[in-house]
C-alpha cells in the first residue's frame, strides 16, 4: 500500500516511530535533568537545615548552661546573704554575752588583785600568774572576733583563775604548817625551859 492509500509503509512507520522515541527520550533526559537539580537542591537545602538544626541544638545547650550557672550564682548569692545576715544577728546576739564577760573579767581582775595583795610572800607565784593572765589577755583580744571560741576562751581564763587561786591556797597551807610547826617547838622549848627552871629551883632548896 502507499500513503495515498492511507497507509504507512513499514519503513516509513519505523523512522515515525524512532523520531516519537527520539523525542520521548529528549523529554525524559529534561525531565531527569530537572529532577536531578531539584533533588540537588533540595539536599543542599536539607544540609543548610541539619546545619541549622544542630546549631540551634548547640545554643539551646549553650543557654540552658548558662541558666545552670546563673541559677548556681543566685543560689551562692543567696547563701552568701543569708551567711551574712546569721553572722550579723550571732554578733548581736554575742554582744551582750562579751559586754557581761568584760565586766565579770573586771570584777575577777579586781578579786585577783585584793587576793595578791594580801599573799606577799607569794612573789614568785604572783608574776607566773600574771604572765598567765598577760597571754590570756593578749589571745582573747586577738580572737575576740571568734565567737565560736568564745565558750573555750572564758573557760580557759577561770581555769587560770582557778590555777592562780589553788597556788596561793596552797602557799598559804604550807605557810599556815610551817607557823603551826613552829609553834609547836617554840612551845616544846618553853616546856623544856620551865623543867629546867624547876629543876634548878628544886637543887637550890635542897641545899
């Protein structure tokens, strides 16, 4: 048949249908061209969001990190305040405690001193006790400020006290002894003194 005849020849039919496939495969290298930029781009889009979401992760870290460390400095703040104010309400508290202990210590100071004026035999004990009370006094200024030690410090001072006042009891002891000791050989000479009186008395009637 011809094409007048409406037909095609098997040739003719071939080449139509290499240049339909030529065609088809022209479309499907654009579209695949097309697809391979779109999908291009949308890997470089979904790097700029992994970037992006890992940055965002990075500062989400970094503020929550530095809301730990302001939350640990107000927490230290707070403490520090609160160490203040317990510090300024123990000294008010220790202020009246300190004022009665300076009084106390004025009155024993002054029992002290009647107590070495009447033990003057006691020189050498007196100038210890002094000295003691001297480093006494020169470690409770320098540690006045330590109220924790305060308890310590006025217990040490009436064990000084106490070690003062029991050292001049027992020089006054062994004083009293000593005088009871020599009274008893003054008596027991006078004793022997009048027998030897009466034995004279005695030989001069007898002659």
């Amino acid at each position: 048949m011809s094409e007048e005849d409406g037909t095609l020849s098997p040739d003719l039919r071939i080449r139509q249908l290499e240049e339909e496939l030529t065609k088809a495969e022209g479309r499907i290298e654009k579209l695949y061209a097309a697809y391979e930029d779109v999908k291009r781009k949308l890997d470089e889009k979904s790097a700029i969001i992994d970037v992006l979401e890992q940055e965002a992760i990075e500062k989400e870290i970094e503020r929550e990190a530095i809301d730990t460390l302001l939350s640990d400095k107000d927490s230290k703040i707070h403490d520090l305040e609160l160490e203040g104010v317990k510090a300024t309400q123990k000294v008010k508290h220790l202020q009246p405690e300190l004022e009665k202990m300076e009084e106390m210590y004025t009155r024993e100071s002054a029992r002290l001193g009647r107590v070495f004026e009447v033990a003057e035999d006691l020189d050498e004990a007196l100038a210890v006790a002094k000295a003691q009370l001297s480093s006494r006094d020169d470690w409770y200024t320098q540690h006045m400020n330590v109220f924790e030690d305060l308890n310590k410090a006025i217990q040490t001072r009436y064990d000084m006290i106490d070690a003062a006042i029991e050292a001049i009891r027992d020089q006054e002891l062994k004083r009293a002894t000593f005088k009871e000791r020599m009274d008893e050989v003054l008596d027991a000479a006078a004793d022997a003194q009048e027998e030897s009186d009466e034995d004279t008395d005695d030989d001069s009637d007898s002659e």
